[in-house]
C-alpha cells in the first residue's frame, strides 16, 4: 500500500507530537506528521528542534533522509544548516552528533524506517554518491522554466534543481511562480504527470482544484491524477519533490477557466480528516 492521497492540508492545522527522552528518533524533538506509506515506513513531517537539542551518540539511519530548513540552525556532524538550506544524508552516514542551538524547524523527508541506530553501518550501506551534503538554495540562480505552458504564465517564474537522482529520475525542487494577471491570465490547462508530486508551499497563494492554499499547504498526489488550472495572483515559492520516476506533464486539451475563489474541497486521509477543516492562525507559516 502506498501513500495515500492527500490534497491538500493547511500544516497549521496538524498537532504537534512531542518525541519523547526515549523516543527511537531524534528523542526530545517535536514532529508534524504530514504523510507516510505504512509499508515502507517512509514519511515527510515537518521536525521540531528546540533550541539547546542535542544528539551527542554517534549513529546512523537505515534510511536516506532529505530536508530543507524552514527556521533557526541546526548541525549535523559539524555541518550547521541554516533557514533556506538544503540537504540529502544517505543511509548509513555516520553522524557523531546532531544538535540545535538556536532550535530549528526542518521539512523532513525519511525514505524508510528511521531509528537511530547507535552502532557502526554496515560497510555497504552508505553510498557517498548519493551524498548532498548542503546547498545554500537562496545563493544558487534561478533557471527560467522550459515548458512554454509554465514560461506563459509564470511571469516570474523560476526553479532551483536541488537533486535529481541519476537512476530513477526522481527531483526535488524549488519553484517560483507568477504573479499572475487576473485581467490577461483566464484560463489553463490542467495537467497529469505519471509519477508522485508533492510540495510544500513556502510563500504566497495558488488556486488549484482543491482550493486555494496558503503558506503552509502541503499536498502528497500519487500519479495519474488530473489535477489545476493552476493559478497565483500573489506569486508562490513552493518546495516540490517527485516520486517514482522522472516528471513529465500530460496537458488537458482545453484550457479550463481559473477560479481565484475555490472553496476547500481537499482529498484527505482519515488521519488528516480529524483536523485539516480546522480553523487556524494564518501568521503561522505552518
Ligand atoms: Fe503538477
């Protein structure tokens, strides 16, 4: 069973859960739970560090894990990761320590079971090819957008490539787009791709089929789901990964009229049923 669909939830609206001194990862953090595949136990979760955290055993994780800070500092290894930045650890990297001083809030995307493991890997585990070891992401350029269908309507469009596996085509991105013009911008077409997409939203508003999300959405969408007209009257800076292959984008025939004022009509897990309708304080960024 893979993960299920989920589109979209506001992360404001998700409790936080308390790790606790015992807790087999990352113990005395905090954690919003966003999606996870039973199966594989792979799972994105924004992670909590309060200020002061420290993991001083050395250890490793059975499993890859990806994040991008969201607020404050936080070091792996003596590599300290500030707001913005970005990284890919392979399972099986030794980690000497991990610690916050400031505390930081990490997008955190585990590829598997994720317990720390307080022992040397095992000599085949880690592959350092895979290794990302920190990318400043608000210093790196942005590349305009290939797909005339995007370039036209993205009036200030951009992304940044932070990882594209060389085997199974999978990327994990920042974009930027818009803003659009109400007056000229009317339509679009809606778009299909053949792998997963899922994206966080760092800044401004996007209307799609779900609703229009604000900072702080979060959606996970398996492949083969139509999905738009997309559209931002503010602009948006939003966080992307694909899963389960390269991203290529089928187009609707016919453009579809852009509603700015969608209603919230998300798809939700039952977990995220208990509290995505839940009213929240949009200064929080999630
Ligand atoms: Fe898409």
């Amino acid at each position: 069973m893979a993960r299920a669909h989920l589109e979209y939830i506001q992360t404001q609206t998700v409790p936080w859960k308390q790790l606790g001194k015992d807790a087999l990862s990352r113990p005395g953090a905090r954690v919003k739970p966003l999606s996870d595949d039973p199966d594989t136990k792979a799972c994105t979760s924004i992670l909590q560090y309060p200020a002061g955290w420290r993991m001083d055993r050395p250890h490793y994780l059975a499993c890859d894990e990806e994040f991008f800070v969201l607020r404050g500092s936080f070091a792996i290894g003596g590599v300290t990761y500030r707001k913005g930045d970005y990284a890919y650890i392979p399972a099986g990297m030794p980690r000497p320590e991990m610690m916050s001083d400031d505390g930081a809030d990490v997008l955190t995307f585990f590829e598997g079971p994720h317990e720390s493991i307080y022992a040397d890997a095992p000599d085949d585990l880690y592959d350092p090819t895979k290794l990302i070891a920190r990318l400043v992401t608000s210093e790196m350029p942005w590349v305009p957008l290939s797909d005339p269908l995007l370039a036209s309507l993205a009036t200030g469009g951009g992304r940044k490539v932070l990882r594209q596996d060389p085997k199974t085509g999978e990327r994990t991105w920042v974009l930027k787009l818009g803003p659009d013009d109400p007056k000229t911008f009317t339509a679009m077409k809606t778009e299909t791709h053949p792998v997963v997409e899922e994206t966080f939203l760092l800044e401004g508003e996007i209307s799609m089929q779900c609703g229009v999300q604000k900072p702080g959405a979060y959606f996970w969408r398996p492949e083969g789901i139509e999905h738009g007209p997309v559209g931002t009257l503010t602009g948006m800076l939003g966080f992307f990964r694909c899963k389960g292959g390269p991203l290529t984008t089928q187009w609707s025939e016919k453009a579809v009229p852009i509603q700015w004022e969608r209603p919230y009509k998300p798809v939700l897990t039952p977990t995220a049923a208990a509290y995505a309708h839940n009213s929240y304080d949009p200064s929080l960024a999630y």
